[in-house]
C-alpha cells in the first residue's frame, strides 16, 4: 500500500505494530494500556524522527471520520468507547474472512466447524507442519548455538540509545569545532594590520560563531525531542 518509506527500520515498526494489537486487545478486555514511552519509547523516537510512515491522501479522511463520531459519541456520553462498540462487527468480518466470504457477508458454519475441530485436536495442517519439521529446527537451533559458542557467528544488536548518544556527540564536537575556529579567525582579525585581511577573518569569526549557534539551538531541540519519549507522562512534554 505504500504506506512504509523505503529503508524504514522492519523491527522497529513491527514491535510498534505489536504494543497497538496488545494494547487494543488489553483495553477490550478491561485492562489498562500500558505506557508507550516505557514499552517502546526509543522505538517510536526513531520512527519518529525518520518519518517512515506514508499515509495515502484517503487515510486524511477516513482518520477524520472515525475521530467525528468519537468527538460526538463522547459529547454525548462520556463512557463512549467507538473500539468496544466496533468490536462486535470486527469479530464478524474476522469470522467471514476465516470461514467464509467477507463480500456475500456470510459465513460458513462447516468450515468453522472443521477449523475449530482441527484447532483443538491439534489435526490441522499448521500443527501437522510443526511436528513433522521439529527435529529439522531443533538441528538447526544445535548448530546456531555451537557456531556461536565457537565464535564463527556474531550476533549484533541495534541500540538506539547508543546512536542518539552518538548523535548528541556529533553535535556537540561540531559546536565546539565552530567555537574553536571563530576563535582562531578573531584573533587573527585581531592580530594582522591590513584592513582587507582582517575583515575577512572577522567575517569568518562571525560566520562560525554563527553555526556555533545554530548547534546550541540543534542541541536543545535534540534534547527536547529525547525528553518526549523518556518521561512516563506525554502530559509533561
């Protein structure tokens, strides 16, 4: 659907993926949604902050519609909750989709029959395929853990707390390299006679004074972003 940009981080936009269908699924059952920041704040800072999310123009009015009848829906009543409402309908689509055709909008109850049968007795093809290929994974997962016991393989982790680190020292080296060069161009404005020389080093003591500012400014801004996904309450932001 286009809706991912190209070179977006998979892992991370799945473990997102999963907090929202786990979340979704808590707050059916009554349970409390748990807090995005401490789940996968420095997932969502780097999805973020990479833009990789595409929505097609229709998206615009589909996202308005549903957020019109949950404004309304709650105007009237403040217990108005649109997912337990849709929640009915979405278990019946799920089920024409499972057992039957979702555009006749029916159902087909030996088909069901047959799933839930094979569900529960384990006499499905998935269940069938986990058996049979078992010993195959396992000799896979003995000879995954020797190679690393023996080091011919490496595991790497990604760590986004290292590359904001990282990130939040590039800046910094780049605005402590224009304050010492606006240093060095000054003083040689201050140092040589002639008038053309020494008006260029101004101009150049001004220009990396100049980026030295803007790297404050970036710095602030870096650490302001950092601190919207580390505080438990979006509140506070």
């Amino acid at each position: 659907m286009g809706v991912l940009s190209k070179g977006a981080d998979k892992l991370a936009v799945e473990k997102f993926g999963r907090f929202c269908i786990r979340t979704f699924k808590d707050v059916q059952l009554g349970k409390p949604a748990a807090n995005i920041k401490q789940q996968i704040g420095p997932d969502l800072q780097a999805l973020t902050e990479a833009n990789v999310f595409r929505f097609p123009s229709t998206f615009t009015f589909i996202f308005r519609a549903f957020a019109s009848i949950d404004g309304i829906g709650k105007g009237l009543d403040k217990d108005f909750d649109i997912g337990q409402l849709s929640q009915p309908f979405v278990e019946e689509l799920t089920e024409q989709a499972r057992y039957g055709d979702v555009i006749e909008g029916s159902v087909n109850p030996t088909q069901k029959a047959f799933s839930q049968f094979g569900s529960l007795t384990g006499l499905n093809p998935d269940d069938i395929n986990t058996a049979v290929s078992s010993p195959r994974k396992i000799a896979y997962l003995e000879e995954t853990v020797r190679a690393m016991e023996q080091g011919s393989l490496k595991i790497r982790v990604r760590s986004l707390e290292n590359e904001k680190a990282l990130e939040r020292m590039a800046i910094t080296q780049g605005q402590t390299t224009s304050l010492l060069l606006a240093s060095v161009f000054l003083n040689l404005g201050l140092t040589v006679s002639a008038a053309i020389p020494t008006v260029a080093c101004y101009v150049a003591a001004t220009a990396f004074g100049g980026q030295a500012l803007s790297g404050v400014a970036k710095l602030k801004v870096f650490d302001k972003k950092s601190r919207q996904f580390e505080n438990s309450d979006f509140s506070e932001t």
